[in-house]
C-alpha cells in the first residue's frame, strides 16, 4: 500500500516537471529573450518566471559555471594526487635518512672500538 501511493507521488512529480519543461520550450519558442526578461521582471510576472526559460545569456553564464566547477574538481583531484605522491616521497625520505643514521652510529661505535683497541695495545 505504501510502495503504490509513493509510485503514485512520484509519478505526480514527474508529469508536473514534464509540464514545466513543456511549457518552458513552448515558451521559449514563442518569446524572445528581451520579452522573457520583461514578463519575468513585472510583479506578477515573477510568479511564472520558473515557468519561462532561461535566457541565452543566463543559460551561457550557467555554462560556463558549470565548466569552472569541472576545472576546479579536476584541479582538486590532481593537487590531492600530488599531495599523496609527496607523502609518498617524504616517507621514503624519511627511512633513507634513518638508514644515513643508523650507518653514521654504526661506524662512530666501530672507530671508538677501534680506538679503544689501540689503546689498549699501547697502554695495556
């Protein structure tokens, strides 16, 4: 019962779009942009300003809106994905700079050592 009476306002909302897109293409073929500025401008003309089209200079604006948002996702996407590759590359860094590290102790313990020996051998 629920499921039929949801279809039954969905199918509602879908036929009122379809009206509003049909009558939004018939008046656009029937109305120049200047007159679709001036109905949609006039008081009473401000409630059927969502039944008219758009314009070409706000439909151009929308466009290019659009491909500006397309830019800036596509320029996110990148500077994340350089963003990873850095930490990536610090990361590596990072452990070849302990390996220098741990090599440099390593090598300071075996001089000490080795000093110690030779001291040992002179001084007994």
């Amino acid at each position: 019962m629920g499921i039929s009476l949801s279809i039954e306002i969905a199918l509602k909302l879908v036929i009122g779009e379809l009206g509003i897109q049909i009558t939004k293409m018939l008046s656009g073929q029937l109305l120049s942009d200047e007159q679709i500025k001036s109905v949609s401008k006039h008081a009473t003309g401000k409630y059927f300003s969502s039944l008219l089209p758009e314009d070409k200079e706000t439909l151009e604006q929308n466009k290019k809106i659009e491909s500006a948002r397309q830019h800036i996702e596509s320029a996110s996407e990148i500077m994340s994905e350089i963003r990873d590759e850095i930490h990536t590359q610090e990361e590596s860094l990072k452990k070849i700079l302990n390996k220098i590290e741990e090599k440099k102790l390593k090598k300071n313990l075996n001089e000490e050592k080795r000093l110690d020996e030779l001291h040992q051998q002179y001084y007994g």
